[in-house]
C-alpha cells in the first residue's frame, strides 16, 4: 500500500512538474480526408526555438498511420485518408512492420525547396520513400524483434535536384519498433523534418556550438581547479568543484554527441541511463559544494536526502521518458539547494549570499528553457552557480589567508610579551632594590630570593617559542615569582593548587599574569596571602578557577582588559581558537578568573 | 626636614626610610612613609613636607598621571622609580632629581642635598611649571615665563603674555628647578635675562632692571655687579 502510494506520488509530482506544458501539444483534428498542415517548424523540433532559422516555406501535413505491410502504400498517389492520425511522439511500439506517411509542400512567393531529410529519433528500422522513391533505409523493418534488424537512432538523405521541386511531395515510412522501447515507455517517437541544405549547415552549427563550448568550459574549470586541489591545496571543496565540472562537461556530451552523430539504436537505453545518473551525479555535487563550504561536516549526512529523492524519482518516473524526467531531477536538486543555501544565509555564513544568487540564477534560467538545460543552454545557465561558488571559495581562501598571517603576528607578539615579562625593567629593578636590602638584614633570604629570581628567569627563557607548557612547569614559575614577591613585601605568598594534572597544557605564563594581575590590581592583605588554582572537570573539557587574594582597587582597565588580560586571551585564543571562555570578577576575599578549555583531550583536570 | 616617602613595597620603602635617617640625621623633623597615593594626599593635606619621595608605580597606577599634582606642590619632588624611561618627562615637569632603583645611598644623598643645600640645582631644567587654577593643575610653558616674584611661601609668575599665575613653591624652590637663563637679580625676583633690556644705576645705590616690555624690576645690590657682566 505504502509502495503504491509513493509510486504514485512520483508520478503524480513528475506530471504535475514536468508533462503538463506537452499534454497541450496540438492534436490533429477535423475531416479525416483533409490534410492539416503545420508550418515546418512546427515539425522540426519545435522546442529548440530556432524558427528564426526555419523560413516558413515549407509545411507538413498530420502524420497518419496504416498497420500492415504494402508496397503500394509507397506510392503518392495511395489514398490515406482513411489511415488514423497520430502524433509523432505516439508512434505503436512492437506492433510489427506498419506505415506512415504525411506531404511536404513549399508555399509562398520565396519557395525553399527541401533538400534535405532528416528521419529518425529512435525508430529502429525503416525504408522511407519520397515521392514513391526509396530514398533512405535503416536496418529491416520485421514482424517480430527476431526477424527485426535494427539500424541506426537517425539518417539524414540530400534529395536529388530533380526530387526536391517545389509543390507537394508524399512522403511513406514502412517501419517496425521493437528496438525503439525506451524502458517502460508506451510509444516511440518520430523526428522527421526536411530543410533547405544551407540551413541545415546553419543549423548544425548553432545545436553544435553552444554545447561544445559547454563542454570546454566545463573541462577547463574542472582541470584547473583539480590542479589546483592536486599540487595547491587539498580540500574537499575543491575536489567537488572540480568533479562538478568535469561532470557537467560529460553530461553536456552525453546529451550532445547523440543529436550530432547517428548511433545503433541498440545503445539508446544505455545513453538514457547515463543521462539520468549523471544529471543525479552533478546535481548532488552541486549539493555537496555548497553544503561542504556553508556547514560543519556532520550536515553532509542531510545530502542523503535529495539523493534518494532523485534516485526514487528516476527509478519511479522513468516510464515517464528523459524528457519529463530531466526537469522533475533538477528541479529536486535547485529545490534542495536553495533551502540547504537560504538556511546558510539566514545564518550569515561566510560566502552563503554569492551561493544563493548563483543558484537562483541558474534556477531562474532552468526554468526559461528546462529542456535545454542541458544542451544549449548549460554553459550559460550554470555559469552564475559556478561563479558563486567559486567566488565564496575565493573569500574563504582569502580570509583563511588573512587569518594565518594573523595567527602568525600573533605567535611572534606573544613571545615578545613573553620574553618582555623576563625582562620587565619594572619588576628587575625593584626586585634589585629590595635585594639590596635583604642582603643588608636577612643575607639567606636574599639567597633564596636570588634563586627564585633564577628560577623564574630559566623559566621564561625556556618558555619563549613555546605555545602550550605542562602546568607543572607553569606552577614552577608561578611559585618562584611569588617567592620573589615574598621577598619584596614582606608578606608569604603561596600557591595552592587543587585537582590538577600537572602534565595537562596551558599557555605559557597564563596563571603568572592572573598573579601579576593580582598585584598590579589588588592592595595585599596580610591575612590573606594564598593564591588558589582549581581545576573542575566539565561535560567537554576543564574549568580552572583562579583566585587572586587581596582587596579589590577601583580599576576600569582590570576589567576592560589591561595588557596582561589581553595576553592571556591572546594565549588561549592561539592555543584552544573557539573552544575556550574566560570570565572574572570579584567575590568574597579577592579576584576570581574563570577559565573554560572545551576540549576533552586537553583537560587539565584529575580523572 | 619634613620627608614624605610614597612607595608600596615594604622592603623598598624601608630602604629608603634607612637612608634617609643616615643622610639626614638630627636635621629631620619627621618622617612618614605611605603606601598608596591616597594615603599620601591625605598625609600632605595634614602637613606640609619638605621633600616628597615618590614611586611613579604605585599598585599597578601610572605615577605620571600623579605626577604634576605633586610638582605643583610647596615641596620638591624626588622620584624613586624603576621606571626610567620617564625620567625626563619628570624633569620637565619640576621634580628636583629622578633616583633610579637600584640606589645607593650616595645617589639619595646627592638627590637630597639639591634639596637641602642653598643653590642646589635639578640636573635637567623644567620645562612646565605646574600651577594650581581652580582646583585642577595647569602646565605653562617655562618659555612664557618673563620672571617671577616671590610672595612670601609662593611664587607670582609674570607669563610674556601679561598673564599672572600663583604657583605655591617659593621662590628658591622654584629657581632650583628654573633653567640658568633665569637669574635671581633680587631677593624676590627671578627673571629671564634675555628679557632685560637695560640696567639703570640711580641714586642712593637703587638699580633698576628695564625689561623689554618697559617693566622696571628692583635689582638687589649685591648682585648688580653680577647681573651686569652676565647681560655683556
């Protein structure tokens, strides 16, 4: 039941967006014994809008229809009007050997002889006959798919001066089907159409140019981006580009190569099948590109999606002809993208509005002339696509760029702060000066001092160049300073640290600028002299509290961000990029400094 | 000698506090140590000091915002610092020397005597007097300065323009910290030699000095002599 519905809603959807403008093709009406005639464009290939080429002077009577076999239904003179007026796209399939026939006329002042017929479209066999003459034949027309010998998809004949007079001439196909079946489908499909020889030629040229130049701009992009995803730089999106065009370029030939050059019947199911999957192939590229650029990876998953809608439709719907289905599969993928590209934009990615103009570009041009799509029209409906595309890889690259050179400046200004903090004149000095004075009152004291101050400067030196240390290093330092500070203010600072890993990894020098943030921005209290690192383990990584002791002076730069905040930011940003948090404030009996690392694996926490 | 020390580390500010007592001695009146400028305003509102000994760091604060507030000041300022990269911009804001940490005692010694002898110097010029103008601190160029007229414990600085400021050191105080193109030619005034366009000897041994602007200033006696062979 489900099945059925489903199927159903296929169809229903590929009719609803695909057939409807063909049901109202024109239907052959009237007196049987009166020929209807239609303009010559009308015949040839209508929707390839090149009447501008196709001088109204020569008409095409209906087609009409004789099962059986006669050799004198080859004659002109044969009376048909009793035979059943068909369409050209609803020719019987397997019904045997049968007849058409139908009359070229020229008309108007300038007549335009034909001079040139094409027939064809994926009748398997024929014998076609001008006039009473047998002009063409394509294998061997049968009763039976045995005895039925197919020919070639089509087969263009140059009448002779003496055939191609002006006035009317009939025109007979004997032909059988059996070969013509495209999978599923009810009919098979005429193309005859005669032209003057010169716009022919014209003609070749124009459905050939276009989609040649498709072809080679395709490949060109497609080879240039892949070199440069080969020797430049390996990223997916570039990979995908380049598949994308270099698929395009092999759907435009597999759509082209068949109307340029005659081929087996036999091989018509197979150029159908490569036409269905490649149209699913470049459209889930496209997909692919604009997700992979616009979203984390696990979006891509999404892409399963529109792929299995397609895949669906095309096993579905494929009764339906390449012609409904082609629309009803882009349509699918510009749908898909557009709401995969618009979600992007209302979330302000990067690049995201150059991708949706480019898509609704080629939706808009699609949607001119969908049959088209991918013949003529692809290099031209498909360019603004890939110029979007291309130009928000463009933006990434450059603000990637950007970035790195930051990154970099970043690293070498912070080893500068951080060689600048072993050398702060500031501190040498007055730390000098209360040497001077320690050696006078307490001489083992100043030894310690000196040893602290040694520490401290082995310390720094070993640091600088380093992004991330151990925080037993860290605490080594931090110690050695307070040692120091000891010294100079009489008072016995102290670190107590609790719950932490000493091989975890921080900053270098992150804790002893919340130390010298201490007492740049704290007035010491003699009761309170103990600094107090915790580490917390958290859902996705670890939280450090560090308290700084001390009664709180009124300073605006402490928490705007002074020179030492702005380090430590600095230092995590370069270390931890997005994943870190950093809060502070006061709170009962000093500073406190919050510090979130996101990441599991560098957690600085006991397990 | 009144001293004032304003500096936050215990260690060093006992440093300084024993060499101050050694240099000196019995001549000291009292002395008080501050560890926060606050404290130390508070301490200068109660009495007036002498001699100001000031960290420029105090508790991570920039001292050279502090600076002109103290040079403004009765007293003179001796600035103990590590931060010598502001050293001149300290001289060209009056203070009398800039004792770099680590000092000796020999180097305090020098800095104070420039208080405490008579025609001790600043080793660099002023280039601002600071003065006090409605409760906030005003820098005028020293270049604007024609002379100065001493007014009991202050000062009364006659500008080029005309203009007249009140600056609270006395007149020594601020020839200590004056460039040598200003000479003492009387007991209460200072002026800019350039500035003097003649000197008239009167009767009874009274000496005039005729500024270029046609101001008459008194010239002392015991320094005419002196004042004429500068003006050759």
């Amino acid at each position: 039941m489900r099945y059925s519905c489903l199927h159903s809603l296929f169809l229903g959807l590929a009719f609803c967006a695909s057939i409807c403008p063909s049901i109202g093709a024109e239907q052959a009406a009237g007196d049987p014994t009166e020929y209807t005639w239609k303009p010559m464009a009308d015949w040839y290939r209508p929707d390839l809008r090149i009447t501008k080429l196709t001088a109204r002077t020569v008409e095409h009577s209906e087609l009409r229809l004789e099962s059986g076999d006669d050799p004198r239904w080859s004659s002109p003179d044969w009376d048909d009007s009793d035979w059943v007026v068909i369409e050209r796209n609803r020719v019987p399939l397997n019904e045997g050997v049968f007849w058409l026939r139908l009359r070229v006329r020229t008309t108007g002042p300038d007549e335009q002889v034909p001079s040139l017929i094409n027939i064809g479209g994926g009748i398997s066999a024929w014998d076609c006959y001008w006039d009473g003459v047998l002009i063409s034949s394509s294998g061997t027309p049968g009763n039976s798919r045995q005895t039925e010998i197919g020919g070639m998809s089509s087969a263009r004949v140059e009448l002779s001066p003496e055939m191609a007079e002006a006035g009317q001439h009939v025109v007979a196909i004997r032909l059988s089907t059996f070969r013509s079946a495209r999978a599923g489908a009810r009919f098979a499909q005429l193309s005859f159409y005669t032209l003057p020889l010169e716009k022919f030629r014209a003609l070749d040229m124009k459905l050939n140019l276009l989609p040649a130049m498709g072809v080679g701009a395709m490949l060109t992009i497609g080879v240039a981006v892949f070199l440069m995803w080969l020797l430049a730089d390996r990223r997916l999106i570039l990979a995908l580009l380049a598949a994308l065009c270099l698929g395009s370029a092999l759907l435009i030939t597999v759509v082209t190569v068949p109307i340029m050059w005659a081929y087996p019947v036999s091989w018509m199911p197979f150029q159908i099948v490569a036409r269905i999957s490649l149209i699913v192939i470049v459209s889930s590229l496209l997909l692919a590109a604009a997700v992979v650029h616009l979203y984390p990876s696990w979006w891509r998953s999404l892409l399963v999606v529109p792929l299995i809608v397609q895949t669906a439709i095309a096993s579905y719907c494929l009764p339906l002809g390449i012609n409904v289905l082609s629309p009803v599969l882009w349509r699918v993928a510009f749908i898909s993208a557009l709401l995969f590209v618009g979600w992007a934009v209302w979330r302000r990615r990067e690049g995201s509005r150059l991708i949706l103009v480019g898509i609704v570009a080629t939706c808009g041009l699609f949607e001119w002339d969908p049959k088209h799509f991918e013949h003529s029209n692809f290099v031209f409906a498909f360019l603004p696509t890939l110029v979007g595309l291309i130009s928000a890889i463009g933006l990434r690259l450059r603000s990637e760029r950007l970035h790195a050179r930051d990154t970099k400046l970043m690293a070498a200004r912070l080893e500068i702060e951080l060689l600048k903090k072993s050398l702060q004149p500031h501190f040498l000095m007055n730390t000098l000066t209360a040497l001077s004075q320690v050696i006078e009152e307490k001489p083992a004291a100043a030894v310690r001092l000196i040893d602290d101050l040694a520490v401290g400067f082995r310390s720094l030196a070993r640091f600088s160049g380093e992004k991330q240390v151990s925080i037993g290093e860290e605490l080594a330092l931090c110690r050695a300073h307070l040692g120091v500070m000891s010294a100079r203010t009489d008072l016995n600072w102290s670190l107590e640290a609790e719950g932490i890993d000493a091989s975890a990894s921080v900053p270098p020098a992150l804790f002893l600028t919340l130390i010298e943030n201490g007492f740049s921005h704290q007035r010491p209290r003699k009761d309170a002299t103990t600094f107090t690192l915790r580490a917390e383990r958290t859902s996705d990584g670890v939280r450090y509290i560090f308290l700084s002791p001390g009664t709180i002076t009124e300073d605006t730069a402490r928490v705007s961000g002074g020179t030492g905040l702005r380090y430590v930011c600095a230092r995590l940003e370069e270390s931890f990029h997005d994943a870190w948090k950093l809060t502070q404030g006061a709170v009962a009996g000093g500073w406190e400094t919050v510090i979130e690392l996101r990441e599991a694996a560098r957690s600085g926490a006991r397990t | 000698m009144r001293v004032l020390i304003v500096e936050d580390e215990t260690v060093v500010a006992r440093r300084i506090e024993q060499f101050c007592r050694r240099i000196i001695g019995n001549r000291l009146e009292w002395l008080r140590v501050s560890e926060t400028f606050d404290a130390a305003q508070a301490a200068l509102a109660e009495s007036p000091v002498d001699v100001l000994l000031l960290d420029l760091n105090l508790g991570g604060r920039d001292g050279m915002a502090l600076l002109d507030s103290n040079v403004a000041g009765s007293f003179h300022t001796i600035i103990v610092s590590a931060n010598t990269e502001h050293a001149l911009v300290a001289f060209e804001h009056g203070v009398i020397d800039f004792v770099a940490k680590p000092f000796t005692e020999q180097r305090l010694e020098e800095a104070l005597r420039r208080v405490t002898e008579p025609g001790g110097r600043s080793p660099h010029a002023a280039r601002f007097l600071a003065v006090r103008k409605q409760g906030r601190i005003e820098l005028v160029p020293i270049d604007d300065v024609l002379f100065v007229k001493g007014a009991d414990d202050c000062s009364e600085l006659v500008l080029v323009s005309g203009r007249h400021e009140l600056h609270d050191k006395s007149l020594e105080r601020l020839q200590a910290l004056l460039p040598p193109v200003f000479e003492r030619i009387h007991k209460s005034y200072l002026v800019r030699l350039s500035a003097v366009k003649a000197l008239h000897a009167h009767e009874g041994s009274r000496y005039e000095a005729e500024l270029k602007n046609g101001i008459l200033l008194p010239v002392g006696r015991t320094r005419y002599k002196e004042i004429r062979d500068a003006l050759r």
